[in-house]
C-alpha cells in the first residue's frame, strides 16, 4: 500500500517537494509534464506554487481538472532520504 502524501511544497524549477505520511521526503520534477495539454498551465508559477494536498492525502491537486496521484509521486519521485 503506498503511503499518503501529508505534504507538498512547489519550489524553485517546478520541483514538487512532497512529503508522505510515513515521513518519507521525495522530489518530483514536474517539467516532462509541462508539454502535456493539461499541465500546460502549470508553466505559471502563480498557479503552480498553488499546489495543495488532496483530502486523505490520496494526491495532490491545483485545480478539480490538475492533480496527481501519491502512487505516481510514489513510484516516479526520487527519494531524499
């Protein structure tokens, strides 16, 4: 079962900074996503430090149309500790 994500935290190059229930920290880049049609607006960096954690902490979201996953954070962030 993965983990919930607690936290998150948009920095500096649009890298999420996502923590998870079990206190694991991972970084996840989100620039790869950036040419794809539903993260284009992301490329804001108003909205995209707007970032927020979904109730139950089952992902991460902007907006009802932008969100992750925490299985693709999960799975695809890279581990910080």
């Amino acid at each position: 079962m993965v983990p919930r994500i607690s936290q998150v935290k948009a920095c500096e190059d649009y890298v999420l900074h996502v923590t998870f229930d079990n206190g694991v920290k991972k970084l996840y880049d989100l620039k790869p996503r950036l040419n794809d049609e539903r993260f284009k607006i992301l490329r804001d960096k108003g909205i995209f430090k707007a970032v927020q954690v979904d109730g139950g902490g089952f992902g991460i979201s902007w907006n009802d149309d932008i969100d992750l996953s925490e299985n693709e954070i999960w799975t695809e962030g890279k581990n910080l500790n």
